[in-house]
C-alpha cells in the first residue's frame, strides 16, 4: 500500500462521514421536523436510516 492509498482511503472514511452527518441535517430540516418543532432520536434514525444509538450520538 502506497502513501496515496492511504490519503485516498481516508479521504473516502471522511467523506462517508461527512454524508451521514448531511442525511441527518436534511431530515432536520424536513416539513416533517418543522411542522412537529423538532424530531427525536428515534424517528430521526428511522428518515436517516440510522441506529439510533448512532444518530445519539452525534
């Protein structure tokens, strides 16, 4: 395994990170999350398609 492997494999961990983070965003700015004031863990993981003790923690 090159330098570069490595560079790119991390950069493909970060960018998966970065998406789950951005699906919960997207589900807490839903019509759903502003008409109800907000979501909760779990019917957050359930739009996220998340566990729900990943999406508590974040």
């Amino acid at each position: 395994m090159t330098s570069q492997d490595g560079d790119a494999s991390a950069m493909r961990q970060v960018g998966y990170g970065l998406r789950r983070d951005l699906d919960l965003l997207e589900a807490l700015a839903s019509a759903e999350a502003q008409r109800a004031g907000g979501l909760g863990v779990v019917r957050l993981s359930q739009l996220a398609g998340r566990e729900k003790s990943q999406v508590s923690r974040r």
